[in-house]
C-alpha cells in the first residue's frame, strides 16, 4: 500500500492499493485537524524514532526509496510560467516526462510551472513479457504520478510498428498467422486501454503508419497485417475507451513543402477519409514536427492543419523539437534561430483556429534523446533541441512562446 501526497505541505493525500488504485483520498482539513499549513508547512519531512530512557539506538545507515541524481540545486525560477497563458488560449502544453527525474527539483519545478499535458512514452518494448503478459511496474508508477498529480495524460504510442523500438523480440521473431497478429494487436490494444482508462484521456494509435508505408517494410504491423491493420486499431481502441481521444500521429506532415510531405499528408487525408466512410471515427491528426532543421512556412502549415480539419478532425503539435546539430553560429545566434521556429509553428497552431496542443519531446536540453549519451540515443551534445537548457534555465525559445502566448489576441467567433 502507497501514500501520495499531492502537494508538498502535506494537506491531504491518496491512499493507494498494491495494483496502483485509488482506494481512499484523505482530506486532513476536512477531517477537522488544525494544520492549515499542513503537515509539512516547509516542504520537508522530518522522520523519528523514540527510544526509552537508560536505552540505546544504534543507526547502521539510512536509505532512500529514490535518490536524487548530481548536486543539491537551488529550484529554477521559471516566473509565472506557460500553463496559465496556454489555457487562455485554450490549449494544453505538453511535454514528453521522464518521471524519476521528479527527484531533481530543477527539473520538477520547470514541469509543475510550465506543463499541464502529460506524455508517457511507451519507448521499451519489454514490457510487453509475451502474448497477454505484461510488467506494469514503471508505467503504473508514471500513470498514477501524471494521474495524481492533475496532468492531462497522452500515452505515445500505444501502437507503432517501428522494428526496432516499439516491438519486443518475442513478436519480431515468433512466427504467427495474419489471423494471429491481427488477434495479438486487439488484445493489447484492450489490456493496456482497459487497465489506464480514465486516467490516461489521450492515445497515440498507428503511429508514423503513414510514413513507414511509403517505405516497404518499414512497419511492422503492416508487413504483418496489411494497410488494413490502422482500421483494426482505431475501431479497437474506439470500443476499449469510447472516451478517449484518438491520434492518428506521423511526421512530415505539417506542410506539403516537399514531394515526401506531400506524399504523407495526401495519403494521411485520404486515409481518414476511406476510415470515416467505413464509420471508424478519429480525434486527433498529430503532427510530430520533430528534429526540425529549418523554419516551415507559417502560412503553408496553417493551410494543411485546416486542410486535415476539413475532415473534422482536430490538430495537435505532438513532439516538437529543434536539432540544432552542427548548426553554425555562436550560442545566442544558433538559439536565436531556434527562438524563431518555436514562435512561427506555435503561431501556426493559434493562426489555425483548430489547433488544441503543442507538447514538446522532452522537458530540457539534459533529458533528450537527441542530447543523451546512452546507448539508445543520438549522442548530439549540441542538438539543444529544447526550451530549457541542460541547467534547465529559460532559453530564447522559452521567451519565444511566452511571448506568442501574451500577445496572441484569442479568437471569439
């Protein structure tokens, strides 16, 4: 059994049961108890032990559940903050989280003051144990964080035929009928919805399925099932959650600046069109605008996001960042750059009137994986993709935003 306090003074908290439910949420105020600062007005917790007189305690060593990674650091003032200016917009902004970096109170303040939707990540493929098996343990632990702490929950991506990074061995290399995989993809679209519905709101179905089919071979469930598998997906997904919000979620798609953009969203288009024929219904069309090297035109992405929402469907900016890998140019100028493309695509978004989100892939410069030196990531020490920097101090890009949504005057129709 967990204890979760949601606020750091200690006011009330949730008790929760062993699968990660919420069995009980304890008001201590409402309970009539004088802490009207809580019952950890500094933000800190205190823990005793009494010992009788004539006795002796012997402390062998304390341990933490978590501990903290790199020096004590003071927390960013990040001022007031993007949540708030975003809402007036009536927009969500969102972040790809890493929630064990919650320790770090740098990077828990940047999220707290300037993130209201949530990204869980669904990048390990080993969860997935085998057909109906699964090991819940981290991503129970990041949903019921998102969930307890008031975020608008996005998980990405619930199916995605990526080979290397969103299908687990076992199913890359078993041997199954088409009838098999269709069977195994319904399945886990039920497990994994039927477990987080309602705390999860929005879902990342058949993601890049648009892209990876220009190139043979490049989806998995594609190979597997045919193009017919992105209709099993959504009418599957539409009967687990008939609540939920629905992405059909690809890059380059944002303008048809390109022959390939083109080709991505004019497939893209027609493809919700021949689903809602069929009575299969999608929310959302995401675009990733991901690893951007250059600034779109704002008029060319504001013409395809209406384009796409001719259809009747919404838009959502989905996993926005900037590689400025190798770009040239001093510090400031090579932010400077990237200042001006976070403010033209954020303004393309408001410009569009059907734009309802704009989430970056990550929260700061130190935890990318363009900037990362794991084994699974770019290594671009350089790339700083973000609005925070590695210190997660506000970069012009932050400024760039912060701006946009001051002064952007708000549509009344």
């Amino acid at each position: 059994m967990d204890i979760i306090f949601d606020q750091i003074e200690g006011k009330s908290f949730d008790v929760l049961n062993a699968n990660g439910d919420t069995v009980k949420h304890v008001d201590l105020i409402a309970l009539g108890l004088n802490v009207p600062n809580g019952i950890f007005p500094d933000g800190y917790l205190d823990i005793g032990v009494g010992v009788s007189s004539n006795s002796t305690l012997m402390i062998k060593g304390l341990k933490a559940g978590t501990l903290p990674g790199g020096a004590p650091q003071a927390e960013t003032d990040t001022g007031t903050g993007l949540v708030d200016l975003a809402r007036r917009q009536q927009l969500t902004i969102g972040a790809e989280m890493q929630f064990g970096s919650m320790a770090d109170p740098r990077y828990c303040d940047t999220v707290k003051k300037n993130f209201d939707l949530a990204i869980i990540d669904t990048y390990d493929p080993d969860w997935w144990l085998g057909p109906n098996q699964y090991d819940f343990t981290l991503y129970d632990a990041e949903v019921n964080y998102a969930y307890q702490h008031g975020f608008r929950v996005r998980l990405s991506h619930l199916v995605w035929g990526d080979m290397t990074d969103a299908i687990p061995s076992w199913l890359s290399q078993g041997s199954f009928t088409r009838d098999e995989y269709i069977s195994i993809l319904q399945q886990h679209i039920r497990t994994v919805m039927g477990r987080y519905k309602g705390k999860i709101q929005e879902w990342s179905i058949a993601n890049e399925a648009t892209d990876r089919a220009l190139f043979y071979g490049n989806d998995f469930w594609n190979n597997k099932i045919g193009p017919e598998y992105i209709e099993i997906a959504f009418r599957t997904a539409r009967e687990a959650d008939p609540n939920g919000v629905l992405i059909f979620n690809d890059g380059e798609n944002e303008s048809m600046h390109s022959y390939r953009s083109r080709q991505v969203v004019d497939k893209m288009y027609s493809t919700i069109k021949d689903l809602q024929a069929k009575g299969v219904t999608i929310d959302i069309v995401g675009m990733q605008m991901e690893q951007l090297k250059s600034d779109p035109n704002i008029a060319d992405v504001v013409q395809t996001m209406q384009y796409f929402a001719s259809l009747g469907v919404r838009i959502d900016i989905t996993e926005f960042n900037v590689d400025l890998h190798n770009h040239p140019g001093s510090q400031q100028e090579r932010w400077q750059f990237e200042a001006g493309i976070y403010r033209d695509m954020l303004t393309a978004c408001l410009q569009s009137r059907v734009c309802d989100s704009f989430a970056t892939w990550g929260v700061s410069d130190s935890t990318t994986y363009l900037t990362c030196l794991d084994p699974w990531c770019q290594g671009e020490a350089d790339a700083d993709p973000l609005m925070f920097d590695h210190d997660f101090n506000p970069k012009p890009a932050y400024d760039a935003v912060q701006d946009v949504l001051t002064q952007f005057t708000p549509f009344k129709p």
